[in-house]
C-alpha cells in the first residue's frame, strides 16, 4: 500500500476543477483516505462550496452512479466521471480492431445508445 503524500494530494486538489472534487467527495468517498476527504472538503470550503452544497451534488448527480462492492463509484471507462451504466464491449487493438469482449462503464456522457457499437471519445455538449 502506497503511503499517504499530504502535499502531493493538497497540489493535486488545488489543481483540479470543482466538479471533480464534488465526484471525489462523493461518488468515490468511500475509497479514499479521511485525511484525503478533509483536504478536499476544506479546499470546497474555500471555493465556497458548503456542506449543504456537497450534499445537494451528491442528490443530483449520484442517485444513478453504480458503485463498486467496496461501496464507491466505478470510474468511467472514457473519463473520471462516476460511471452510471455497466455493460458489456469490445477491448479494441489500436482502437479500431474489436479482439476481446470486456466489462466497460460508462458516465452519463459516454453511454452509447441503443445499438451504437461504442461510446465517443467525448461528449457533444458539455455542461
């Protein structure tokens, strides 16, 4: 097990963008260290985002989130958003080639739709 780097997660959360620290806070609680979930939590704090906020997020955006086992979010295939739908696809040799079938997961922005072969490699409207 890795040990825990205090500084390197205090630059990494104050380099990331709001909605992932909302993501990690909520969707990916669970599986993260509690001096991790106090770093960001107090970096929300700062953007001015309060408890209330947190758990208003947590409400809107993680009702549908597949969680893992352990209790925390499986991790988009395409991206680092919570994943929201699990289903079966192809593993592609050089992106192109299907070789072997696999579990992917998928966030709201990169499920594909009934009968589409794969999900884009980015969502057309971006909030």
């Amino acid at each position: 097990m890795l040990e825990f780097n205090r500084a390197k997660v205090e630059r990494n959360v104050r380099d990331a963008d709001t909605d992932d620290l909302l993501d990690r806070v909520t969707a990916y609680r669970a599986g993260m260290e509690p001096e991790a979930v106090e770093i960001i939590e107090a970096e929300l704090a700062r953007r001015g985002v309060d408890r209330a906020a947190i758990a208003d997020y947590e409400a809107a955006a993680c009702g549908d989130v597949v969680r893992r086992p352990e209790g925390f979010a499986y991790r988009c295939s395409f991206c680092d958003r919570p994943a929201e739908v699990r289903r079966w696809g192809w593993h592609r040799f050089w992106g192109l080639f299907p070789i072997l079938p696999r579990v992917l997961n998928y966030c709201r922005w990169h499920v594909p739709g009934e009968g589409e072969g794969e999900a884009p490699t980015e969502p057309d409207d971006e909030p």
